[in-house]
C-alpha cells in the first residue's frame, strides 16, 4: 500500500500484463488525482474503501463532466487496460460513472473518448473496466471520472492500468518529422513549431521561441516511460536560433510526488556554438514514486531562441553485478563505505552496494541547503531515508555536514533583507541557528549516526593564518567551529565527531590544518577525528605526501577516515577523451593499489575509508571542473569491477603496465652525488612496499644512459641493492657499492638509505628493482625510456626592478634568453626575456619584436602578448598545482591569468605594465609567490611564450623551452629558473 508507483518490475512474460500504474490512496493523499471544474473537491477519505482503509471522494460538483482527474502515463500504439471500483456516497441516487480520456491529436481538434462505465450505486462497489488506446501524436491527455448526475458525490479506488507491452522499457523517439511537436509542450510562454529552417536529422526540428525564462522551453512527458530504480540514457540535439551568437544549453528532469516538485540535472549546460549541432547527454535513475515526471531542455542563462531535434529515451538494460569476486569490505582491514543518494540504493547499483561496502555517506541530503532550506522550517524526507536504509542493512553511517562555506542558504546570513555582521549580536545570532542547526540533527539521528562531519574545509592555506575566510569565519572567527563541536557532543556524546577538508596530502594544507586541530584540542574542543577527502588523479600527488599526511595527524592521536576518496583519470583540468584508454584506466589500477597499501599499513590509525561514489554512472567529476567523460571510481557505468576494483582486491590481476619516461639530454657525474642536473627535474616515484620506496631519473647521451634511484630504507644491510635493466639485461648495485666490473657506477649514504648513480649502454626498455634484504621486500619500475632535448636552465640575481615598462639598469645583471621554439607557426614575434627576484617576488621582464600589433579578439591568447609560466615548486607535473601559475600581458597592458580552479590560487598575484616601442613592445611582470621561499639556490618551473595576432586570430606562438604547446595545462615541460644571489 502507498504511493501511486508508476512501476516496471522483473521483465514480464511476453504474454503478461504489465502493470503501469495503481492509485489505491492508502498514504492518505490524491496520488496527483486533482480537481476538474469549478468549485470541484478531491481528497482521500477513511468513510470508504474498496479495499485498504481509503479511498478518493470527489464533492462540490455542478455538471456532468466535473470530477477527478490525472495526466495519464499513457503512450500511443500501446493497449491498456484499466480497472476501478466506484462507489456513491450514501444517500446519494444511482447513476452512471464513466471513466473518460480527454486529448489533443496535433493539428486536431480535443476528443473526448470513453474507456469504461458502471451503473453506481451507495449499496456497494462496482467495477469499472476497459481498454484503451490512440494513435496519433497527442497532448493534454487527461484521464477523468464524470458522472451522468451534475451533483452527485463519490468514491473512487484501485485504480489500476496495465498493458500488453512494458512502456517503462520501450523508450521514446521524437524526431518532428511529422511537422508536429510530437507532445512537446511549452514550461511557460515559450512557442513551440515544428520548423524547416533546421534539422539535425530529416528535414524538420522543433524551433523554441518566445520564451520567458532560464527554464521556459520545451518540455515533455515521461511519466511512465521511466521505472523507479531503473536507469535511462537521454539524448537531444540541440542547436542555437537565428541571431544568436553564443549560449549554453542542458537537458533536465522536472519530478513531482504529491504535487512537490523536484529538479534534477540530466546533462549540465554546455555551449553551443553557432550554426552548430550539440549533443545533449546523459544518464538518469528514477528514484522516486512520482505523479508528474517531464524532461525539458533549459538554458543556464537568457531566452535565445534555439532548435532541438532528435530526443531519445533508451532504457538500460541492467547488466548484473559480479557475485563471483570478492567483497571489497571482506578485504580490507577498516569499513569500506560509499558515498550515496536514494538511487543508490535501488535495483542493481543497491545489490552492489551491499555486496561490498560496509558503510555510507551522504553525497548532500544532509548538507544544510537539504535539511533547512528555511529557518526552522526542517526536511528529513531524504535523510530518514537513507539512515533507516543504513541501520536496516547494518551500515555504518558518516553524517555529512553539519556546518560548510557552501551549500548554506542565504538566510544563514542575514537578518532580513541585511547582511550580518561581526558585530557581537550578528555573531550571536549566527552561533544561535548554527546551535539549533546542529542540535536538531544530530538529535535526530542520535544512535543511528556514528560519525559526524561537523565542521567541512574550514581550511584556506593561502591566508596567513591558514583559515578560510568564509561567512561563517568572518562573522565569527573560530567560535563556530568551537560552538559546532560542543553542541554535537553534548546532543550526542557516542557520536564521533571529525573536522573534514580537502588537500590535505599537501604540505601547505596539511601544516595549517594540523595547526588547528592542535589547537582547539589543547582549548578541549572535542576533536575525535580528521577526514581526508583525497580527491585525486592518476598521477598527483604522489601516495609517499598522503601516507606524509597520516601519520602527521597520528601524533595528535586523532582517529582518521578517508571520507571522499577518488581518482580522476585526467592529471589536469581540461583534457578530455571521448573514450578512457585501457592503459589509463590500468594505471588508475595500480594508483588505487598504491593508495590502498599506504591505508592498510596505517589501519592502526585510519578507521574508515569512503569512495565518493558507488561506480562511475554517478560521479561529481563528470561536470566538475568541466563536462567531459570521467571515471574515477572502482566500477564502470555497468556496475562491473575495473582495475581500479582489483587494485585493491586483488592486485595480481591488474593488467601489465609499461610506464614512460623522458631521459633530457645530460652527462651527470657519476658519483654519488646529486648533481643540479638531477635537480631540474624530480624523482619518479617507485611505490614503497614494506620499508622500501624509492625515487628514479635517467639523463641521456648519443652512447649512454645514465640513472638515479634514491633509495629510502632505513635498515642498512649488505644486502640491499638496485638493480636496473636495460635491454634485458640486469646490472646490480649494492648498497656496498658493489656491482659488475665495466660498471660506472658509485652509491653514497643518506639519511633514511641510499643513492645510486650508474652510467649503463643507451637502451629503450628500462626497469628498476629495488630490494630490501632485511624484510625481503622490493619495488620495481618498468618502462620505455625516450631521450630528449636537455631540461632548459636560466637563473635569476637577486635585483628589484622597477615595474613600469622601461627597462631599468637592474635588467643588465640578468642572463637573456631567447623564444625559439615554435609552437604554432614557424615566424613571427619572438622575446628576449630576462628574471630577477628580490622579497617574495619575482620580477619579468619581455622585450618582444613585433612591428604590427592586435587586440581586436575576444580571447586573450588571440591578441599580441607575452605569456610567463610560474611552477613556485618546480614540479614537473602533467597537471597545474593550486600556486602554478600562467600570467599573460598584452601589449597594452591587459593581464589574465591561469591556473588551477580559474587561477583562484594566483589570480591576484601579478602587476605588470607594458610599453609600445618601435618594432614591438615591453613588458614588465611582479609574480609574487607567497607559497614559496625565494631565496639563493631555489628552483623555479619557468617558460615563456609569445602570442603573435594579425585582426582576430593568432598567427604564430612560440616559447623558449616547452615544444608541446600543451604549457597552458602542463608543467612538465617547462624549463628551469635558479635564483642566485
């Protein structure tokens, strides 16, 4: 009994009815039964009922074709059969009660059709059945109960409608080549025709006028044609209106129970060139009863007018889950938990779940814009839901969060229509409603909820202080946090109560969280754990900086959960890929098998860790930073288990992989020393097993490769060694310094174990073993080494120049270098470019030759300017760090930046001027760089790039060290700044 389930079980036999819909009123609402006609009433009731406790009485009627009414799930070319039982209230005469279809062929005009009738009478229930069908595009079907007396009141109930095929698994098609809407229907004001000024496919599609709003277009019905717990692909072209040059459009689902709506996103706006067709896609699992449900095509922005063509619904057969592999919670030594909607739960994606986590988080249903969107005014339907699921399953349950900078309603903080202040009675407002806010929560779910995320990234390593200067912090300073934690314990003093943040696995983030915990847990804030979300990618940062992390934290003798663990497949931004290739998605295998060693080695000091996400189908990272394809998770979109999954499993079964490695043009010392060479550069990461980890390079000339392992292993035995193979054959080194004879190799001490040097023959195919005798544990590295190019150095003296535009005197004592290497084009402007540094600065300078100068387009890198690249730690990496940075200045004078996050980190880092000359222009840059110290012998990423224009387009691009033209996204190949005194 319960809400009116619009419903697609196991597939049915083929001769079966299928059940679409019953409506047996049993929850005590109309189950989106309204009114039809003035003055018309419609309510469940307890005076009656077929069967069950209620029924639907409909009162207050003055003529024949008022009564109860509901848009009905119904298609056409499909047969139903529908059944009711009607009832007069007593007292009431006999008459007929019909059940009636009223629609609107296209291009037609509104029929009225009859599907069943009884003769009714207040002595007992008579049943109403029928068939029914249509064949012609329709809209404004609507389903209604009249009757044969204008006045007449009555009952209705169990209603139920079948039919001979399963609407919920036969999908849907609109391609408008019947110069209809094909049941689209305007959201507000918009105009709605089928045109043929423009076609994805045939020669008609559906141009979108006149509309009023964002979310004002065409939407249609797919009430029926979607089952709860089951998933579809949604499709649409979609292609911008005439005159219009630029907009974004996404494709959304409007859902309603019990006449409260829900908006939920298909496919996240994306941008629609002109004159172009842009494809409209993505996956979506009903999760809920609903008596309205209607797809519809928005803008994120304006009213342009726009055409759609070619909508598909496809349902998705569910592949079943693999029940022959190991329950990943059977192998780890913690609880294994995913974070979860509703959706989750259901069908396959809710077998998957209990087969292999132990516990769940909230994705957001328990975040504040869910739980009290209004002050006081709390919703719990989403989260009852998923903690009674939780303690029904025997899951444990991580509450997420009670306070956050976002997802916080505006009227947190204001006071009326005025903003709060720091003033002392604006602080004890906020410190108010944050303690009700906690209290009613965690009250709620006292006994059911074991841990808490009370506080979530309260951290900005960026500020002095390293605190994030949020609402909550500037309105209260640190006392939210204190009056958080304090609240939380005293509502339920069982719970575990944690402080969750982001980054944590870097220096910076680690040392200024660290910091706080520290201190609040000496002022007695009850601090029982530290969440480390752990959002990463295939290749940063490395597991040695989160294993750094845990057991930083372990001296403060805090519990600790990996709360939000992911891997995304792309190392920076803006890459993207139409299809994940194999060796990507083996090397996020053996990225998870890394990461899930350094856990089980800490299981002493790591109770929990939570994947954001079940599997790949439903993933934050599909549209954050941008849309593009991603899988970051330990299932694919079919539920099955990827090499990620067996990373952790079952390591033996990811697949081989072969790494690649660029050995720069060098002939280092052979030594044992760590040469400026080795420096440009920094060490590969070998994963650590047991004891041993390690750090590997290669150098390369026309007859030799030469190799660096740094060795960390603190048990110093004669029998440790690296061996390294190149071309199939081995050539070990002790940590004696023993090795082959003809081998130019030498080993010297360091603190925690070894390095090695060794100068072998020129190969391709290269590996490294490194063995710990003490332990009998070993590491390895294999891969193809490529020789390139020498790593390009320049230094830079410490002066401080003038920024203005003109070249000072202090430039004179800094080396020149030269851009040379062209990335698009092979003439045009070109720099001479010079660095100093002084403080926490560094200064740049760009002396660029180019007689004819543009700013006439609309993209910076399109106009004539000067790029500088700034990597403050000199990483190397695939990707942009938070504090690397790409400063651009034309030659006017205009500046962008970029950088990780919309340059959030460094956008405000640079001042600069520029000057036109004869022949071309001058640019002079300030980077300050508060994340790193400056000073004699520190190494800096560094290139620079000239953008050369001619009207609205770039004509030539060229750089002094990185070849790729991938800079924009991509320190790796940058070259080398050295500061010197």
């Amino acid at each position: 009994m319960g809400l009116p389930a619009v419903v697609a079980n196991a597939a049915p036999a083929a001769a079966a009815a299928v059940q679409v819909a019953k409506y047996d009123f049993e929850d005590g609402t109309t189950q989106g039964w309204g009114p039809r006609g003035d003055g018309v009433e419609v309510g469940a009731t307890s005076d009656a009922a077929h069967s069950g406790s209620r029924s639907l009485l409909t009162s207050g009627r003055t003529a024949t074709w008022h009564g109860a009414s509901i848009s009905p799930p119904f298609e056409k070319g499909v047969t139903y059969q529908v059944t009711a039982y009607a009832r007069m209230v007593s007292g009431e005469p006999s008459g007929t009660i019909a059940l009636t279809m009223q629609r609107t062929p296209d291009g037609g005009e509104t029929t009225y059709e009859r599907v069943a009738a009884a003769t009714v009478t207040d002595g007992g229930w008579a049943e109403l059945s029928g068939t029914y069908s249509f064949g012609a595009d329709s809209t404004g079907l609507q389903l209604y109960a009249e009757s044969s007396d204008a006045t007449a009141k009555y009952y209705i109930d169990d209603i139920v409608v079948t039919s001979d095929t399963d609407p919920s698994r036969s999908g849907l098609a609109t391609d408008f080549e019947t110069g209809t809407a094909q049941g689209w229907s305007p959201r507000a004001s918009a105009s709605l025709t089928a045109s043929t000024e423009a076609a994805h496919g045939g020669t008609r599609s559906l141009a979108v006028t006149g509309r009023s709003a964002s979310w004002d277009g065409p939407a249609i019905s797919v009430l029926g044609k979607m089952a709860k717990g089951s998933k579809y692909t949604l499709s649409a072209w979609v292609r911008l209106g005439p005159d219009t040059t630029s907009g974004n459009l996404g494709l959304s689902i409007e859902r309603r129970t019990g006449g409260t709506p829900s908006y939920e996103r298909v496919a996240a706006p994306k941008a629609v060139p002109a004159g172009q067709w842009v494809q409209l896609t993505g996956t979506y699992t009903l999760a809920y009863d609903a008596d309205f449900l209607s797809v519809y095509v928005e803008s994120d922005d304006g009213t342009f007018p726009f055409y759609l063509d070619d909508f598909t619904l496809t349902y998705v057969e569910p592949t079943p889950i693999q029940t022959a592999i190991p329950s990943l919670k059977d192998e780890v030594p913690f609880t294994m938990g995913a974070a979860i909607s509703r959706a989750q739960t259901l069908g396959e994606h809710g077998d998957l779940l209990l087969k292999h986590f132990g516990g769940v988080t909230p994705g957001n249903d328990l975040k504040w814009d869910a739980t009290e969107p209004r002050e006081g005014e709390f919703s719990f339907a989403e989260g009852d839901y998923l903690v009674n699921y939780a303690v029904q399953h025997g899951l444990t349950f991580r509450g997420h969060t009670l306070a956050w900078h976002s997802q916080t309603p505006d009227w947190v903080f204001k006071d009326g229509d005025r903003d709060l202040t720091s003033s002392a009675q604006d602080k004890a407002l906020l410190l108010k409603r944050l303690e009700n806010h906690v209290k009613t929560l965690v009250g709620r779910y006292k006994g059911k909820i074991a841990v808490w995320d009370v506080v979530n990234e309260v951290i900005d390593e960026n500020q002095p202080d390293g605190l994030r200067r949020s609402k909550w912090f500037q309105i209260t300073g640190l006392d939210f946090i204190r009056t958080a934690f304090r609240v939380a314990r005293e509502t339920d003093p069982a719970a575990k109560l944690f402080v969750n943040d982001y980054n944590t696995e870097f220096p910076r983030k680690r040392e200024a969280l660290y910091a706080l915990v520290k201190k609040l847990k000496a002022e007695g804030v009850p601090i029982d754990g530290v969440g480390h979300q752990l959002h990463l990618n295939i290749e940063q940062p490395p597991a040695a900086e989160v294993e750094a992390t845990v057991e930083k934290f372990a001296t403060l003798r805090v519990d600790q959960q990996i709360t939000e663990l992911d891997v995304s497949v792309y190392p920076d931004f803006v890459s993207t890929w139409d299809t994940i290739p194999a060796e990507v998605l083996a090397e996020q295998g053996y990225r998870y098998k890394e990461l899930f060693d350094v856990f089980r080695r800490h299981e002493s000091e790591i109770s929990s860790v939570t994947v954001w996400g079940l599997a790949d189908d439903d993933t934050w990272l599909s549209t954050f930073p941008i849309t593009r394809l991603n899988a970051p998770l330990l299932f694919d979109d079919e539920l099955q288990a990827k090499p990620a999954y067996w990373g952790i499993a079952d390591p033996a079964k990811l697949p081989p992989l072969v790494r690649r490695l660029e050995a720069p043009a060098a002939t280092p010392k052979v030594d044992g020393g760590r040469d400026l060479e080795w420096d440009l550069l920094p060490d590969v990461p070998i994963a650590r097993v047991g004891q041993v980890s390690a750090g590997f390079q290669a150098r390369s000339s026309a007859k030799w490769l030469y190799v660096l392992a740094e060795v960390r292993d603190p048990d110093d035995d004669r029998g440790d060694r690296v061996t390294f193979t190149v071309g199939g054959r081995p050539y070990a080194v002790g940590r004696d310094g023993g090795h082959p004879h003809g081998v130019d190799a030498a080993v010297k001490k360091t603190p925690g174990g070894y390095r090695v040097e060794a100068r072998l023959p020129l190969g391709a195919d290269v590996g490294v073993v490194v063995r710990d005798a003490s332990g009998g544990s070993q590491t390895s590295w294999t891969g193809t080494v490529t020789a390139v190019p020498a790593v390009k150095l320049t230094t830079a003296p410490r002066r401080q120049p003038v920024v203005d535009g003109a070249v000072d005197r202090a430039w004179a004592e800094a080396p020149e270098i030269r851009t040379a290497t062209w990335i698009q084009g092979t003439s045009g402007a070109t720099a001479r470019a010079r660095a100093l540094w002084s403080g926490g600065t560094l200064y740049l300078l760009a002396q660029v030759s180019d007689p004819a100068l543009s700013e006439q387009s609309d993209n910076p890198w399109e106009q004539d300017s000067v790029e500088f690249f700034v990597d403050p730690g000199n990483g190397k990496t695939r990707g942009y760090g938070d504090d690397d940075g790409q400063y651009r200045i034309s030659f006017s004078g205009r500046t962008s930046v970029g950088g990780t996050f919309d340059a959030a980190g460094v956008k405000d880092n640079l001042t600069a001027a520029a000057k036109v000359v004869p022949g071309g222009y001058v640019v002079e840059a300030a980077v300050r760089l508060p994340t790193f110290t400056l000073e004699d012998g520190a190494l800096l990423g560094f290139d620079v790039q000239v953008n050369d224009a001619a009207g609205t387009a770039r004509t030539s691009a060229v750089t002094w060290s990185d070849a790729t033209g991938q800079g924009y996204r991509d320190t790796s190949h940058w070259g080398v700044l050295r500061l010197r005194r």
